[in-house]
C-alpha cells in the first residue's frame, strides 16, 4: 500500500521540485526525469504486491468530501492498464532528458516535466480510484496537465489551435462522465465504487452506458469523438504523444470496462454499438492515416485505429456475455486487453521514433525526408519493429491481439445469425485494417528512411544520443518478447477475465490452452523465417568480406542524370488507394497544369482534410458562436446590471428549491 501512494506522490513532488529550479534546466530536467524513473520502479513494485498479495493494495479512509470515502485499489483490471503507464512513462522519461536539451534557454522546461509528472500521477489516480469523486478529480487533473503539455509550444498558431480543440473536447466529455456518475450515485446512495451494482433492465443502465461510451470514448478517440487527437498529438513534444497515445487514450477504454463491471448483465446492443463503433474508427483511422503528410499527424490517426481494434474486442466480449457465449466472451475480451498492453509499446516506440527524425531532420513532413536508414541505421531497425508490429505480422505482439480477435470471430461464424454477420464483419474489417495498416506504414518506412535524402537536414542526419536511442531499444524489445512469450503467459490472464466476464477461471483456462498451439505454431514459423532472413544476411556478409564492391546508381531507364525528387512521394505512393476511397477522404489536389515537355518547375499537393470536423464539429460550433453573438445584449457593462442577474438568478434558485 505504502508503495501505491509513494508513487504518484514522488510524481508530484518531483515535479514541483523541478518547476521551483526552473532557473537551473540541467538540474530541473534530471529531477523530473529522476522522480518518473523511481516512481515507476515503486510502481512496479505495488503491482507484485497485487499481484502475490490483493488484499494489501486497498485503501477506503473516511474524508470531508459528501458521498463516499477516500478509496483506492489494484485489481487485475487496473493492473492491466497500471504496467504499460509504468514501462512507457519511465521510457519516455529517459527519452525526454535528452529531447528536451534542444530548447534549453528558449522553452521552460521545468514546467513540462511538472505537467508531464502530474500528468502521470493523474492517469494513476485515474486506475486506482474508487470513488467517483476522486476519479473525477484525478481525471480532470489529467485533461488539464496534458493540455498544458500540447501548449509546450503554444506561440504557434497551429499549436494554441490544437490546445483549445482538445480542452473543448475533453471537457464535454467529463460533462457527460458527470451525468453518468450522479445517475449512479443517485441510484446507490453513495459514489464508492464498490456501491455500484446496477440491475439489468429499465432505461437507467442503458443511459449510463450511453454516457460512458461518449464520455470515456471522447477521451479514447472513438470516431466522431476524436477530432481533437490528429490536433494535439502532432503538437506535443514527442515523449509527450507517446505517453498520450499510448497510455492516457487508454484511460477511456478503462473507464468503459469499469462502468461495465458496475452493471449486473450487459444488454447485446452495447456489443453491436461497439463493435460497429470499432469497425468505422478503425477502417476511418487507417485511411485517413494513409492520406497524411505530417508523420505524428499520421501516427496520431493510427492510434484512431488501433482504438478501433480494441473496441472490436471489447464489443465481442460483451456481446458474449450478454448471449452467454462463453467462447466470444473470454477470447474478444482478452484481444482487446491484450491490444492495450501492446499498443502502448509499439505506438510508443513510433512515436519517439518520429520524434527522433524531427530531433535530427528539424521536421514532420513525409516528403522531405529519404535515405535515414544509412544515417541512423539503429533507430531504423527499432522503428522497423515498431512498423511491423502495428501492422499485425507475426511473431510480434500487435499479431498475438489481433489473432485473437480474429479467433473470437472465426468460432463463430456459424453461431445464430446475428453473431455469425457481426462475426463476419469483424473478419472483412481486420482483414482490411491490416491490409491498409501495411500499405501506410511501408510508404511511412520505405519513405523515411529507404531512397536517397531529399534535403540536406537529411543528408546531414546522425544517430541522436545514448538517452534517445535506448528507450527505442527497450520498446522493440519489449514487441518482440510480447510477441514471443504470450502463447505461453495468455493462460495466467484467468483472473483478470474472470474480473470482467464473471465466468470460472477454469473455463477461461481451457478455452485459453486452446488457443496455445496455433498461435505456437504461426510464431515459430514467423521465428524461422527472421532467423533465416537473418543467416542469410550472415552468409552474403561473409562471403563479400575481403571483396571491392562497387557502388553503381541505379538503373534509370536511360535517363542520364536521376534526381531523388523522382523517388515516390507520400501522395503518389497511396494515390490508387486515396482515388480508390475520394468519396470518404475528398482529398483536395492542388498544382499547376503541365503545358510543355520539360517545365522548369511545377508544383502539386494533397489535401485531406478531417471530414467530421469539417462537416460535423464546425457547423455545430458556427451554430453556436452565432447564438453567443445574439445573447452579447445581455453584457451591458454596468456592473448594477450584474448584480441584478446574480438576485434574479438567487431567486429563481429559492422558489424553486421550496
């Protein structure tokens, strides 16, 4: 217990310790840095003793605050969220030390480790909290330290934007998290959790379900909800979006797990809802990735997808439950938890991966970079890693969750008929996802870091430092271990389902062991194929070594003097497949037409814009701001007036109330 509260205490302290040296950038960076690192290992440490010992890492102490008590917890469903906070947020902490030294005597500094720590401290409170009242406070907490986090560089004007869309958002979320937690407070005479216990039937669960999906799925980035994330994400220094895309985004999921556990027996349409929820955030996600320019921008509406891909899991879980289908239950629920844990590493490991290229190239555009492999040949084969992990391929870990959900949805395409179409359509929508998934992220790699440089920050590109490139090291090594260990770990994940499905941990376990040989199997090839990829590599080595090898241009079809502006750009290597989607993504095309042979110059551009924010979000905002601009009579400026609403305002509030 002592370790639970040590840690996001060492959080906060570390950082107000930073913010007052702020005069001192080296030293500030290094507590800051130092205080996540060793809050991290403590937090580690109160995850064992979950783990060995439950009943030790509860708390409930009597406050001043109406409705409840001061109450924190560790179950196995907090643990699941709890490990990736831990391991990325000490990363990123390391990675920071050095990211950071860039803006030494430009930015304060010290204000982003205090926010960065706070915003880690909160996303803690946000797991352990029993009690909506402090889950409140806490998540608040969390939307305002990673706003100011997202303002790091708010003297741009794409950055101030980015921070005001996202306080917008994430407050009308909490807005309905409010409703949501009154109705249940309302309903148990008290806003502890362990109060909670809704029945099933009527139109009060269905309401609060409905509002913890918007809510929660604000904060997630469930489509249309997610106009805030492709915003912020590229705005934030690049330690930062790791930690917001690969951990704050799941605090939603796990709010929305939570509010399940609360409720007695799941209604099957919730599991339509999120699955249908999972199908349009992932296939949108990915193609609005594809059509992205800006690589954080394109990473950010990755995550949009892999949000999608958990809720998929998560919908097949409840709709198992709710059709006491064990099968469904126990395998959706455990891919969707288990694409939590793993796309917090390798979104992770992308995302500081990008934000080593803008450290060494000084941008985020796709089309000005080329030929990095050869300058920073470690961070390429850590973010090849990372690449094929997202994209699903074997033996990595985004493939383990990703099988999984697929599994769920194989065992049942002969089941009743609504089952056997949802089944269905969760299989076409994988299977386009990864198909997609794969196409962005070779034009991200084969781009970046393939071809020759495209400018001279690239050519003169080197490998950033040993605090940059290890946090690289540690997350591609964190995919590959996942991905090989899990067929033999998934069994032990019978309590953690048990939690959730309130199905017997003996059942869970069988169904689990069956999934072992299969996913042995395709990882063992997956294994024979890289070892033989790589003996291969060997072999070559040894058998030029000692030898002169010339280095020739390559063939260019006569043409005598090639230029790497001829190489493929990102708008012409996913042109068929943009042309393909033009009536969802209405890429705007803007150049000059060609009127001769050989120009001496031309120009053309793509433009994809976010078609909900577009055509959704901003009418609405324009409809508002107008109403706002009739009402400005009521502002008179003559503070008797004021005074006067307050007493009309009081009496109002005093009939009513008798």
């Amino acid at each position: 217990m002592n370790f639970m509260l040590f840690s996001p205490a060492l959080f906060i302290l570390s950082g107000l310790c930073a913010l007052l040296l702020h005069k001192y950038n080296k030293v500030s960076n290094c507590i800051g840095a130092f205080g996540v690192v060793t809050g991290c290992i403590a937090g580690l440490v109160s995850l064992f003793n979950a783990y060995t010992n439950p009943e030790s890492v509860a708390l409930s102490v009597p406050w001043s605050i109406p409705y409840g008590s001061f109450s924190i917890a560790i179950d196995a469903i907090g643990a699941i969220f709890l490990f990736p906070i831990f391991i990325l947020s000490a990363v990123c902490a390391v990675y920071g030390l050095e990211y950071l030294r860039h803006y030494y005597g430009k930015k304060n500094t010290a204000s982003a480790w205090f926010f960065f720590n706070l915003l880690i401290a909160s996303m803690i409170l946000v797991v352990i909290s029993r009690n909506a009242v402090l889950f409140l406070i806490a998540w608040e907490m969390m939307s305002i330290s990673s706003f100011f986090l997202v303002l790091f560089e708010g003297e741009k004007k794409e950055v101030a934007k980015a921070g005001l869309i996202y306080l917008i958002a994430t407050h009308i979320g909490t807005l309905f998290l409010l409703v949501m937690f009154v109705l249940l407070g309302n309903e148990a005479g008290s806003f502890d959790f362990n109060r909670y216990q809704i029945t099933a039937g009527g139109l009060l669960p269905s309401i609060i379900f409905i509002s913890a999906v918007i809510g929660f799925g604000t904060k997630a980035g469930f489509m249309p909800m997610h106009v805030w994330l492709p915003e912020a994400h590229p705005a934030a220094p690049s330690h930062v979006s790791a930690v917001m895309s690969g951990v704050m985004l799941k605090t939603g999921i796990y709010g929305l797990l939570r509010v399940i556990t609360f409720i007695e027996a799941p209604c099957a349409w919730w599991g339509y809802l999120l699955i249908g929820i999972g199908m349009i955030s992932g296939i949108l996600g990915v193609l609005f990735a594809l059509a992205q320019h800006d690589l954080k921008r394109l990473m950010a509406y990755s995550s949009i997808e892999n949000i999608g891909i958990i809720s998929m899991g998560i919908g097949l879980g409840i709709l198992g439950i709710s059709t006491q289908n064990p099968v469904l239950a126990i395998l959706g629920f455990a891919g969707g938890l288990l694409h939590i844990v793993n796309h917090a590493f390798f979104k992770g490991l992308l995302f500081l991966g990008a934000g080593v290229v803008l450290h060494q190239t000084g941008t985020k555009e796709i089309d000005v970079l080329g030929g990095l492999l050869k300058k920073m040949p470690v961070t390429g084969f850590c973010f090849l890693i990372g690449v094929a992990a997202i994209c699903g391929l074997p033996p990595l870990n985004g493939f383990i969750s990703e099988f999984l959900i697929y599994l769920a949805s194989f065992k049942n395409i002969l089941a009743e008929p609504s089952i056997a179409i949802v089944s269905l359509g969760c299989i076409a929508s994988l299977a386009l996802i990864g198909g997609l998934a794969v196409t962005c992220f070779t034009k991200v790699f084969g781009i970046i870091f393939s071809g020759e440089p495209r400018s001279s920050s690239c050519q003169n590109a080197h490998e950033p430092g040993m605090l940059m490139i290890v946090p690289l090291i540690i997350l591609a090594f964190a995919c590959v271990a996942i991905g090989i260990s899990f067929p033999f770990i998934l069994p032990k994940a019978d309590r953690l389902l048990a939690d959730i499905t309130g199905i017997s941990p003996d059942l869970i376990r069988t169904v689990l062991s069956g999934t072992m040989n299969p996913l042995i199997y395709i990882t063992t090839a997956g294994l024979l194929l890289y070892s033989g990829l790589f003996l291969f590599a060997v072999l070559r080595r040894m058998l030029l070594k000692g030898r002169t090898i010339d280095s020739v241009p390559t063939w260019d079809c006569g043409y005598a003097k090639p230029d790497p502006r001829m190489q493929y750009t990102a708008s012409s290597y996913v042109q068929p497949i943009v042309d393909f989607f033009k009536g969802i993504l209405r890429t705007q095309k803007h150049g000059c037409e060609l009127i001769e042979y050989f120009p001496d110059s031309s120009s053309f551009k793509t433009k994809t814009s976010d078609i909900f924010q577009e055509n959704l979000f901003a009418p609405i905002l324009a409809f508002i701001h107008r109403c706002a601009e009739s009402l400005k009579w009521f502002q008179h400026g003559k503070l008797q007036v004021y005074i006067l609403y307050i007493l009309f305002t009081l009496v109002a509030l005093f009939i009513w109330k008798l």
